[in-house]
C-alpha cells in the first residue's frame, strides 16, 4: 500500500470510530433512571453523588419528563428544583 492510502485508511478508521464512540453516548429516557433521587425530592433530604451523576446524565430528558403529564408535578415540585439546583443541573427550558 502507498502512503497515501494508508494515510487515507488511517483517516477514515479515526472518523468511524469517533462516530461509534459518539453514538453509544446517546442518553435512553428512562424516569427510573432517577430512582436514586426519590428520597431526595420527596423529603428534601440532600441528593446523593449517584442521585447527582443520573440528573446529569438525564438532563437531555427532562424537557420530557416535564411534558409528561404524570411526571410534570415531580419534576417541577419545589424540592425537585433544589436537588437540580445542590446538583449544579439547570432546568432546561421546555418549547
């Protein structure tokens, strides 16, 4: 092989795999993934590391969290908003 096709090879093997790497991040929506906060947001108790990292790993969902009408009153009680608040995650605003 030529240099140059290596070199073309080399590149295109990068691209794929910053492109699997980029989508295996994706977030899956899943409520029950902040299971570990219930306590936190029901009794205004601080939120736990754990409770923190989920917040911020399912904050790309939250807009739909809130737009569900059966999650809408957990996500927007005032101690919901705390414990986004102690863990550094903003609310997002919601279209």
């Amino acid at each position: 092989m030529k240099a140059s096709h290596i070199a073309v090879f080399a590149i295109v093997l990068v691209l794929v795999l910053f492109y699997e790497a980029e989508v295996s991040v994706a977030v899956t929506c899943s409520p029950t993934e902040l299971s570990s906060c219930a306590s936190a947001i029901s009794s205004g108790t601080p939120p736990s590391s754990v409770c923190c990292a989920k917040l911020k790993e399912q904050k790309p969902c939250l807009c739909q969290y809130i737009k569900n009408p059966n999650l809408k009153q957990y996500v927007n009680s005032p101690n919901a908003k705390k414990v986004l608040s102690t863990c550094g995650v903003t609310i997002p605003k919601c279209n």
